[in-house]
C-alpha cells in the first residue's frame, strides 16, 4: 500500500504546477499565518533573551520580604550590612563581593521625537563591576565615587541621542555629567544608567535608603546556605533569588501578554487559512475526479487515494511554512524595539529574534494546517465510486 | 424568464429580484462556499479585535479628566515630594484643590496578590475624581471616620471575596510598620466606575489613608509620590501647570507639570507604537485570507462561463450578467465579514482578557473601513473573471467546458 501512496503521491505533486494558481494561493495563505506566529512570538523570545542575559547562576540578589521588583522594594543601612556579611557570599580581598543599589526612575527626552522615556538611574557600589562580569566600560570611563557623574547603557545612549559623553543633564536637582558607555552582552542593564549610589541618595534625599543587594556567591550552590540563613533570620525579613530566577519574573508579565495575544491571533488565522485550505483542496479533489477515478479503476486504493490528498497538502503546507519562516526572519530577526517594562515602570530596549526553534515550530503548525484542511477532501476522494467518478465531464 | 429591458433597475431592486438566482449560485458548491465564508467571518472577527485592541491603547487616556494636574518630581518617576507642597500648591491663584497620592507596595498574603495600593488624602481624593469613581455616600463616610479604612475597587473585592466590615492584613513590601508586623485594614467602601470613566476604570485598585500610613511608618515621613491639582478653569490647564513649575523653580524639589491625561499618555505612549505593531500583524492576515478568499471566489465565476453564456442566450444584458457576478461576490464577503465584526462586537462585552489587554469600542469610521474592505475584497474577487466571461462572444462561452 506505501507504494500505491507514494505513486499516487509522486503523481498529484507533480500535476502542481498545472494547478499553480490555486497551489500558490494555498501556500501564501499557510505562510502568510507563518509569518505573524513566528514574528509574534519571536518579539517575545526577544524580549526573553534581553532579560534573561546576564542572570549568572552566580549572582543572588536579595529584596525586602514580599517584594516583587527592585523598585518596590526597601533595605535599611544596618540590613544591607548584615546582608553582606552573611555565609555563602563570595569575598575578595576580605571584602563581601557584594554591591547595595538604589533605583530611581527617571524621565527623558528622545532624541528626535523629543517624547519623554523612563529609565533607571541606578546607583551602585564599586563592588558591582565585580558582581556583574558582564558590565564593561565601552566609551570614556566610568564613574568617580563622589561626583555626580554617569554612564549609560548601550541601548539608553543609542535611544537618546542627544546624551552622549561629556554631556550633561539635571536630574533631582543635580546636575550630572555623563562619561562613558557601557555594554552588558546585550542584556537589559545596557537599558539603564549607571552612578554612585552615595550621589543617589544625594540627589534624590534618599539617605540610607536601599533597595536590593547584588552578591556574588561562592558557588551556585551556596544560594541555599545564603536563603538559610538570611531568611531565618529574625532581625530582618528579606527574599533572596537568584538573578536569573528574579529577571525571568521580571519579564514574564509581558512574554505572557505576547505569547497570549500572539497564539490567539495565530489560533483564529490558522482557521481562517484552514477554511481557505479545506476549499482550495476540496476544489483540486474535484476538478481530478475522473483522474482519481481512474486511478481507482487501475487498483489503486481508496486509502492510497486519501493519503496522497493529504501528502499533498502537507507538502505545500510545508512549502507555505517555510516561505513563512523565511519571510519572518527577513522581517524581523534583529529589529530593535523598546517598550516599558510594567515591573520597573522603566524602557527596555530588546530586538526580535527568530530561532531556529521558532521556525521549526512554525513549520509545524503549518504542516498541522496543511492536514486539517485536507482531511475532508481526501475523506471525499476515498469515497468516490468509481462509476460515478468515470461518468463526470 | 426575459427580463424587462425598459427598466433600468437600481442593483438593490435588481439583487432582490434574482435573489433566488443569487443563492442557487452560492449553493452551486455548498462546502467552497460555507468554508470560503467562515474564513471571512474569521479574518474580520481578527480584524475587530486588532482594532479594539489599537483604539483601546490610543484612546483609553482620552477619558481622563483635563482639568486635572499631575504634580511630581521634576523629570523623575514616583520620587518623593515633601508634604508642605499643599499648602503652596493650594495658595496658587487659578488653582480649585489639591490632593495627594503615595505609593505603598504591598501584597495580600502571597506574593503573587499584588495589586496597586495607594495612600490617599480622606478629604479631597474621592472629592476630585468624582467623574471617574462613584463610592455610595454611606461608604465614604464610613471609610472617613475610619482610620485604618479602604475603599477598593469592585473588581479587586470580586477577586478575593471582600465585603464591607472585613479586615485584611497587608505585607508593605517597601515601608515597614512601628512595631512591625502587617498592615491591618478594614474594607469600609467600595467604587465602582463613576459617570465619566467608561471602558477603563480602573477597578482593581486599594486605597487608604495617607494619615494613617504616614504615622505608622518609620521612614519616609511627610513625603507623598505626587499631588493632583484640580484647576479652576479646564482651559488655562497649559499655562496654570507652566505656573506650578515656576512656582517651584530653584526649589529644593523642582517639579514636572502636566495634565494628567498628558501624564497617562506620556506612559502608554512609552509601551510602544502598538498601533504600528497592530497594523504590521493586520496586514499580512487580511491580505492572506482575503487572497485565499478572492481565489475561491474568482474560480466559481470561471467555471460557470457557459452558464453566463446560457443567461445571455436567454437575453440578459451583459451588464445584467456583470451585475449578477457582482452582486454575488459581494454578498459573501459583506454577509460574512459583517457577522465576523458582529460576533467580535459581542465577544468585547465578555470582557474576554479580563482587562488586561486595554481595548475599546469601535469607531463607526472603524466599522465603515470594515465595510469598506468587505466590498473591496468581493470587486477584486469578481472583476477579472468577469471581464474575461464579458469579452467572450455566446458562442466561444457556451463551447468553453468547465
């Protein structure tokens, strides 16, 4: 019977091109579905990547009791030096590797639309640059303790043009001079900018105010002998996570309003392609009637018939997914976009990215489509008689 | 069987005359013709709720009230401001009342229960935002008198059960309290959506007395995140927020003025060009279905081309038969595409996201573009096979196969 099914097959794939115009109609609709799923959900795997890069095993980071982000979050001076001193942070020179931040949102203008953009002005210790690899000065240099001086992120300086080094801009009543540039492989702290916590709490008067601790840990393992023994602790009531754990909390309220919004939209395209599919196979299975009759008069089977309607589809399904795939990664793998982040209230500049998974999954779900649409047609084409089927036009 | 050739009939009493025609020639093919509906009616469900979903970002701040300001700490987001503002705030001329809101992050006994909760002024809060929330008088006095009263949200009391008289203890995530421990609260009051708030009211908020929150409270004492200002004149609320940033000018805490339906715009705007992104992912779906639809449609008129050539044997016009074709292929795709929009409109009332995704009503120039469309789909369906059925002569038609 295989044979018979892939003759039958062979057969109807290569009378495509007498039939190109309702095939291509076929193929564009399932690709044109292809291209919004993957182009939808790569804007999430995007927004995935940018917050996820940088959370390193080795780095907890420690928040008020409760607390969802940093932004809602607040340590006293006493706590955060406790904090630092706790079993399972990693030390260097006697010193706790071990950075105590402050956020603060700040507000700018956009070069070029001159609309005002949120982002976080983050105040840390020297010890960060030590507790996050990944930060490395790119342009100019960083930050002196003690000045109001700042650098910014690969994605702020490249959002606000018009703030570049040298420059300078006000923000809580100081006045604060920009110095370099900083890279972070592409994760989201290249969102934000960068200045000595103590010129923070300056400027905004907000002494002795924290708001997370940073630390590098002896091992990845040791995060459980910090959770011990900070989270019994009675003196204070703080969470600890692990950075990677916190930044994928951090996103998921948005990867979760796009993976949602995209698979509705994608889940009522697919029916309005399968629809579309169901009728252009329904209109190839009757315009080959008699071809299908006589194939049945030769002893082909009516299961062998079937099959190779759906073979068919599922070939140009799978034609249509990857003209879809490819159109969505010329689209839009690397467009940069930036939206606000609801945890932060701040802007997060991402780029969309198609992966290698992301196609595969496309291609699937087409050639699912693909199958769905033929499965009454090749039940019709199974059950033609071939009497009757010999006797149309 | 001839039709009358003296009157010029419009196309609507012409349609309704070959109704009985028309529907033979939909039903010619049932499946092709149900399935070629049933992806119209899908693509313009889509289509519908993309562009709820594009009016509802761009239009929601519209139902903010203009005669309000939103006072906050210059080019910074939920900075502190000192509480003596008040007083110099309300001493400025043009300016009818002032409130104040603070931030208290904070969580109902897990924390995945998080939702806004915000320390307010008793005496001028619900005062000023009369238009968007309504609390019954009964309940406002209440919460007044109380004070470690809160008035929630309707939607926030639907989701965990609340009624009036229950006490909920809250984790502040951010502010600790003297003597630690939880932040009790007794629910005295709940809002619902006031007369001028529509779609988006916001009715899963927690609010309570900034008073009481400002004493229990170790840290940050006398701060609030920002002050409302209501202004005696809607019209002069450009030059009056001009006038509160030079009023504070050099100040030890310099302010940013806005209107707030300036305020709420500047944040949604930040979300992204959600317009340009709902558009981006139209496109290609109605392009896609339309053209699988255009296809199907187009391939039913070529097949009956002696069929055309028998209606004009019989004496129709061949504008007649040109009309025919027409009508038909715009019945389709208006029937369908009308009852997709129809069935969009009834699913928005469900409130399907729950209100996560900020969508709003359709404009009638929305549902003419819907319209419009419908019809554009079934002239570019129609037009070339019936051009090509038009140049033939009766003869070359009716021997044409199928």
């Amino acid at each position: 019977m295989w044979k018979q099914v892939l003759a039958v097959t062979v057969l109807n794939v290569r009378s495509v091109p007498q039939r190109l115009g309702s095939s291509a109609v076929t193929v564009a609709g399932i690709a044109g579905v292809v291209v919004v799923f993957v182009g939808v959900l790569s804007m999430a795997e995007g927004f995935l990547r940018v917050m996820t890069t940088g959370g390193d095993l080795r780095t907890a980071i420690v928040l008020r009791a409760g607390a969802s982000s940093e932004t809602g979050s607040m340590l006293d001076m006493d706590t955060v030096r406790l904090i630092k001193d706790a079993p399972g942070i990693g030390r260097r020179d006697g010193q706790p590797r071990a950075s105590a931040e402050f956020v603060v949102v700040v507000r700018h203008a956009q070069a070029g639309t001159g609309k005002a953009m949120n982002v976080i002005l983050r105040g840390v210790e020297p010890a960060a640059f030590d507790v996050r690899g990944e930060v490395r000065i790119a342009e100019g240099r960083s930050f002196q303790p003690g000045h109001y001086e700042v650098i910014l992120g690969r994605g702020v300086a490249r959002r606000l043009g018009n703030m570049t080094t040298g420059q300078s801009v006000r923000w809580g009543g100081s006045t604060w001079n920009v110095v370099g540039v900083f890279d972070a492989n592409g994760g989201s702290v290249e969102s934000e900018v960068w200045c000595d916590i103590d010129m923070l709490q300056q400027a905004f008067r907000r002494h002795n105010a924290f708001q997370a601790v940073y630390a590098t840990l002896e091992s990845p393992e040791s995060l459980d002998v910090l959770r011990t023994s900070l989270e019994a602790d009675p003196r204070f009531e703080v969470d600890v996570r692990r950075e990677s754990e916190y930044y994928a909390e951090q996103s998921r309220a948005l990867t979760g309003l796009i993976t949602t919004a995209g698979a509705f939209i994608a889940f009522l395209m697919a029916a309005g392609a399968i629809f579309g599919a169901v009728s252009t196979t329904y209109a190839a299975v009757i315009s080959r009637t008699r071809e299908i009759a006589t194939l049945r008069a030769l002893g082909f089977g009516s299961t062998a018939v079937a099959c190779s309607v759906l073979a068919e589809a599922a070939v140009l399904a799978l034609a249509g997914g990857a003209v879809g795939a490819v159109m969505a990664w010329m689209l839009f793998d690397g467009l940069a976009v930036s939206t606000l982040n609801f945890q932060s209230m701040s802007q997060v500049a991402f780029a969309f990215s198609v992966t290698p998974q992301l196609v595969t999954r496309g291609m699937a779900y087409a050639v699912a489509m693909g199958l769905v649409g033929a499965m009454w047609p090749s039940w019709r084409a199974a059950r033609l008689t071939i009497v009757d089927g010999l006797r149309e036009e | 069987m001839t039709p009358d050739r003296r009157s010029r009939s419009a196309p609507l009493a012409m349609s309704m005359k070959y109704l009985p025609l028309i529907w033979s020639n939909l039903m010619r093919r049932k499946v092709r013709t149900i399935c070629t509906a049933l992806s119209i009616f899908v693509a313009f469900l889509l289509f519908g709720a993309l562009l709820s979903i594009r009016a509802g970002f761009a239009r929601g701040v519209d139902l903010t009230g203009a005669d309000r300001l939103v006072v906050s700490q210059k080019n910074a987001f939920n900075q502190p401001m000192p509480l003596g503002y008040r007083d110099r705030l309300a001493a400025i001329p043009g300016v009818a009342a002032v409130s104040y809101v603070a931030w208290f992050p904070g969580v109902y006994r897990d924390p995945r229960n998080d939702f806004p909760i915000l320390a307010v002024d008793t005496n001028g809060w619900f005062e000023m935002y009369r238009d968007l929330w309504t609390v019954p008088p009964d309940h406002l006095a209440r919460w007044k008198s109380d004070r470690t009263g809160a008035i929630v949200g309707q939607d926030l009391a639907d989701r965990f059960g609340w009624s009036i008289g229950d006490r909920i203890p809250l984790t502040g995530t951010m502010w600790p309290r003297r003597g630690g421990g939880a932040w009790d609260f007794t629910i005295d009051g709940i809002y619902n959506a006031g007369p001028a708030s529509g779609r988006n009211a916001s009715l899963d908020l927690m609010f309570f007395h900034y008073a009481y929150f400002n004493d229990a409270r170790i840290v940050g004492q006398d701060f609030v995140d920002s002050y409302r200002v209501r202004v005696a004149d809607a019209r002069t609320s450009g030059e009056m927020a001009e006038r509160i940033d030079a009023a504070f000018a050099n100040s030890a805490f310099e302010t940013t003025t806005s209107t707030e339906n300036a305020f709420v715009r500047a944040i949604a705007e930040q979300i992204g060009d959600v317009g340009t992104i709902v558009m981006a992912i139209l496109a290609p779906v109605l392009f896609t279905i339309l053209l699988v639809c255009g296809n199907t449609m187009a391939q039913s008129v070529r097949e009956r081309t002696n069929e055309v050539a028998v209606l004009e044997t019989l004496g129709f016009t061949r504008e007649r038969v040109l009309g025919l074709v027409l009508v038909e292929s715009l019945i389709l795709p208006l029937a369908a595409g009308g009852l997709g929009v129809a069935a969009w409109l009834l699913i928005q009332r469900t409130n399907p996201t729950s209100g996560t995704v900020p969508m709003s009503s359709l404009s009638p120039f929305e549902i003419g573009f819907a319209v419009l469309m419908a019809v554009a789909i079934g002239v570019a369906a129609s037009v070339a096979p019936a051009w090509q059925v038009h140049r033939l002569t009766i003869v070359e038609a009716l021997r044409r196969g199928r």
